[in-house]
C-alpha cells in the first residue's frame, strides 16, 4: 500500500523530490492556515473531533480515525496508484498514451476545468461555516467537520495540481482560491450554487445530497481525463467525496422520519405543531438544492463540453460503460425552447450534448436516494411522496435560465411564478422557522434535537451516543 509522507505537507508525490515544488506549497500553506482560521467552522477550531485523516491511497486501509483539532488536521496532497501504460480513454486521442505534463495547446482548457473545480472546495466550508452553533447532536457536528476538513483537503489536491504544472499562472490562481468568499457582493465563488447561504441544517442535509452529488459526477468525469495527475487525484477525492453523500441523504431520510412520527404524535397532524420539520417544506428544500446544483452541469447544449471531450481532457462518468469512445456519430434528442419559446424536440449532436449526459446519470442517482426517502414514508402508511422537480424547474444555467417553469416542468408566466414561488421553494418564514428550532447546538453526548431522528449507528463501530467532539471547557 502506498503511504503517506511524515513531511510538513503530508503527500505521497515524491514532494521532497521537487525542492521548487515544495517550497511553493510550503508558502502556500500558512495562507490556507488563516483562511481556515477565518473562514472555517465558528467557535470549534480549539476542540479534539473524532476524525478521519487520510494515511494511504489503497481500498483497505486508507483513513485512520482519532482526535484532532481541525487546525492540526494532516491535510496533505495523494493520488491514486498510477495505472501503468494508461491511454486517454476517450476523445479524438483515444488510446494514445496519458499525459504525465500538461499539453501546450491545453493548458488554459485544463487550467480553467482544475480552477472552477478547486473554488468548490473552499466555497462549501464557507456556506457551512456557522452550522455548529445549531448542530442537533454531536454525531451530526463530528460529520459536519468530517465534510468540511475532507473539502480542505480537496483544495490542497487541486492546489498541487496548479502549483506542479501551471508554473506562475497555477500560483496565482490558487492564491485566489483563498481570496474569493461564498456570497460576497463582489468576489464571489465562480459557479451559483455555491454562493447560496447554507444556514440551517436542512439545507446542509440537500446541499451534501445534490450538491455534493454533483461533484462525484464532474469528479467522475474529470477522473477520465487523459491528464494523468488529475485522473489520479479526482479518483481518490471521489472516495471520501462518498461520505458527504451519505451524510445527506440519511439526514435527510432522518428529518423524515421524525417528521412522520411527530405527525402522528400531533392532534392536527401538524410536526411542527411539535417542533418538527413538515414534509411540503422537506419538498422545497428539495427544490431549492436540486434546481442548483442541476446548474452546476452547465448548458444542454454545449460546445465547450465537446472542445473538452475532443481533446481528452473531460470524459463522461464511467467512460468504459459506452462503445464509442469518440462519440463522433451518435445524435441525443433534446426538448428545448424553440425561436417562438415554446418547447420543441430538437436533435443535437452527441459530443454538443455530453452535460445532458452526464446530468442524465445525476438524475438517475439522485432518485434511486429519493426512492429510499420514500420508502419509509410507504412504510409508515403516508400518502405523501418527495419528488424530484422539472429539469426545467427553476434554472439559471443553460437553455431554461430565465424562464418559468412549475415543478412540473410546464411553462407558466412570469406573475404566476412571482404569485406561486413560496408554494415551491422556502420562503422567508419557512427559513425562519427553521431557525427557530435549532436556535441552539445540542452538544452533550446523548442529546439529540427533537426535529431529527437518531441514526442507526454511530462512526467506525462506536456508538451513537459518543463523544464525537470534545466540547467541555
């Protein structure tokens, strides 16, 4: 099994190998600490918290658990064992050789395609920053952290990517990695989704279930290309990005189940007549989440999608699972507003639709975790069903931005959305209802808010009712 270093910057890329290399990260490196410190979770950066650090890259094996205050966390740079004799898999250049170096008339391509994935990572610890302060248990607080160290660490594998192969360019751009905030007026993060305030626990619940979902498919793209260092390194991201999913949809699938037996517990059937949260407004945060990270995939119709397919540099997920690998003859079938705005089917060549590709395997993946939500309310006799909306529902990106669709996904005008939007999406009282009921954190072992259900089992064989995060004084 490939080991990590005990360097400064824990690695397993020969970093002391490249003098250069090493002294740029280690220059880096006191940057990231303050925006850490700035900008990472509020009020719990001198607490011990049961976490997982990376200590290898192998299946079994690869993560060791203990305490840590997260300013110590061993963030550090791993790629996945190389693939000998590897060949890009895809593109107008399949089956030549991978590239070990960045390819001259690629360079700006790959350097956007690393930035605008690298600006993720730090965005979501920011949009969950101040969590903490209403966390409904200590597990829930310990898998908060987990997320947000693990999306450190991401930065820190985008970060040697920009540092090793784009000379002074990669330097600068991840120096902006650090200068750039979640919702600010006027540096903000590059993609929309990201820019979205984060400040209840339901909406970390659907950001790590859609959201965080649609990063396992760019990484699963990404992980295609025929840019060696970057395949290797989205291929490990894509095995700790797996417990962010997790953390949503069983929260989510937690919030639901409470809120089936406060229900019941309730003369009117009402949860939060009891403190609870209802289903429609479990249905507009999922919506919300859902729409925007639909987003995150870009335009039905793209040429940028197919320049990056032709080149090698981005595949579709699991690549292996198609027969043509060049995608140069195959057409894809697209409901699309036409010049009058009404919608029309229209055939687009395949490589111009390869976002509507891989949003198509999102989709399927995202309702496979709603069927399982649904399951427990089949289970407990309730007529109600979560639903994923339109593709069309409330976009801002691609062929739909700008125009009014119900969840549906039929046409509507633009008053009868402004008149019915608070139906569909949370609305200011709904926020603030929320807020209400996690107005405190929960933070003694055993305690647990009364909106959420207890989950099944607790991190690495320990009980639920551990002491994931040290919070006495």
């Amino acid at each position: 099994m490939t080991r990590l270093s005990t360097e400064r910057i824990p690695n397993n890329v020969d970093l002391s190998g490249d003098i250069r290399l090493q002294r740029a990260l280690e220059q880096w490196q006191p940057d990231f600490l303050s925006w850490w410190k700035e900008m990472g979770p509020e009020g719990f950066l001198g607490h011990d918290v049961y976490l997982r650090t990376a200590v290898g890259v192998s299946a079994e094996g690869w993560a060791h658990f203990d305490y840590v205050k997260m300013p110590d966390y061993r963030w550090g740079i791993f790629l996945a064992d190389e693939v000998k004799e590897r060949t890009v898999g895809f593109g107008d250049t399949c089956g030549q050789p991978a590239w070990r170096e960045v390819p001259g008339e690629h360079r700006n391509a790959l350097r956007k395609l690393i930035v605008t994935q690298a600006d993720t990572e730090p965005a979501s610890v920011e949009q969950q920053r101040r969590l903490g302060q209403s966390c409904p248990s200590l597990y829930d607080l310990r898998n908060l952290f987990q997320v947000n160290v693990e999306e450190g660490r991401h930065m820190w594998a985008m970060a040697y990517l920009l540092h090793g192969f784009f000379g002074r360019d990669g330097r600068e751009e991840a120096e902006e990695l650090l200068r750039r905030r979640s919702g600010h007026p006027d540096h903000p993060r590059i993609l929309g989704a990201f820019n979205e305030p984060v400040d209840d626990w339901l909406s970390f619940f659907m950001f790590t279930m859609f959201t965080d979902r649609d990063g396992k498919y760019q990484l699963l793209a990404l992980a295609e290309s025929g840019f060696d260092p970057l395949s290797r390194t989205c291929r490990f991201m894509l095995t700790e990005e797996a417990h962010h999913m997790f953390v949503g949809e069983t929260g989510v699938l937690r919030v639901v189940q409470r809120s089936v037996e406060l229900s019941r517990q309730s003369k009117n059937g009402d949860p939060r007549e009891l403190g609870g949260v209802d289903l429609p407004t479990i249905q507009k945060y999922l919506n919300l989440w859902y729409s925007l990270s639909l987003d995150l995939f870009g335009g039905e119709v793209s040429t940028n999608a197919a320049s990056f397919f032709a080149a090698g540099l981005k595949g579709r997920a699991k690549e292996e699972k198609f027969e043509d690998h060049r995608a140069l003859a195959g057409t894809y079938d697209l409901e699309l507003p036409g010049p009058t705005g009404a919608l029309e089917l229209q055939e687009v060549p395949l490589r111009n639709a390869l976002n509507e590709v891989l949003r198509d395997g999102y989709v399927e993946d995202c309702q496979r975790g709603v069927d399982r939500w649904n399951k427990v309310l089949a289970e407990a006799g309730v007529a109600f069903r979560l639903r994923l909306p339109s593709r069309r529902f409330h976009r801002h990106q691609g062929a739909f931005a700008g125009l009014c669709f119900d969840p549906d996904g039929a046409p509507i005008p633009q008053d009868e959305w402004l008149r019915r939007r608070d139906e569909w999406l949370p609305s200011g009282a709904d926020r603030e209802y929320l807020r209400s009921i996690q107005a405190r954190p929960l933070l003694g072992a055993g305690e647990l808010a009364n909106w959420i259900a207890p989950p099944p089992r607790g991190i690495n064989g320990l009980p639920v009712d551990h002491l994931y995060v040290r919070c006495e004084d």
